[in-house]
C-alpha cells in the first residue's frame, strides 16, 4: 500500500483490546488488540487510514478503533 500526498498524523487511536485480531490485506493494515496506530486520515464512515509502529500504513475498521 502506498500513500500518496503529504503524511500529517491527525490523532493517535488505539485498537480495541477486546477485538478480534485481524491479518491484513491488499489494501487493509493488521491490527493487534492494544496496538497504537497514528490516524493519517478518517476516510469514510466504515474505515480510516492508519500508520503503525512499523510505518506500514492500511486502513482498519473505526468499529474496532478507540480514541486515546
């Protein structure tokens, strides 16, 4: 997956320590429960684009992501 345009952090969120794990995809970044991830942008209503620790960036779900 590759961004284009500039990278500004928006917020940082949390992964919800009680949701279901989930691998990645073509376009979509695993998740870890309690993981912290740096939300460059809130992309619709169902997703938002994220950034890890690794720097690797996807979209995950906004149902399993809480605000810090």
């Amino acid at each position: 997956f590759q961004f284009e345009g500039s990278i500004n952090v928006l917020t940082r969120m949390m992964v919800d320590p009680a949701a279901t794990e989930k691998r990645g995809g073509a376009k979509n970044l695993p998740v870890r429960r309690g993981e912290i991830l740096d939300v460059i942008q809130f992309t619709n209503q169902e997703q938002i684009l994220c950034r890890n620790s690794q720097r690797r960036y996807g979209y995950v779900p906004r149902a399993v992501m809480l605000p810090l």
